[in-house]
C-alpha cells in the first residue's frame, strides 16, 4: 500500500490514514502524530506511514466528548 508520493500536506496524511482531518490535527497536540518534519504542514511518507490509524481517531474522540454537555 505504497504511494509514489514522498511528502503529504495534512489533508493528504489523513486520507492515507483514512481519519479526517480534524483527527489528524488533534492527534499533533498531543504528539501522537510527530510536528510537520519536511515544511511547515508538510509530512514525510515516513512519519505518515508510522502513524496508528486508530490513535489518531482516539485523538479526537476524547477533546471532542470532554466539551461536551454537563450532567449532574
């Protein structure tokens, strides 16, 4: 399942992962996707390829579920 491509924007990093995008940019905060490593917002098939699909989606679910309405 390799691409020719060597250098992946944040869109194109979260389509080979198949998470959305919002899921890729969370999952940077807190280190489980590495800080751009070729240019700013630009990734290595590298980094990319290294990355845990599940996460990555793990990284939005919590901030997403910890704004959510109080109870109690």
């Amino acid at each position: 399942m390799r691409s020719g491509r060597e250098v992946f924007d944040e869109g194109q990093a979260a389509s080979r992962l198949r998470v959305p995008v919002a899921a890729w940019r969370w999952a940077i905060g807190p280190g489980l996707v590495p800080a751009a490593d070729v240019g700013p917002g630009r990734w290595s098939r590298a980094v990319v390829e290294a990355a845990d699909p599940e996460a990555v989606r793990a990284a939005l679910r919590g901030p997403v579920g910890a704004g959510g309405p109080r109870t109690g």
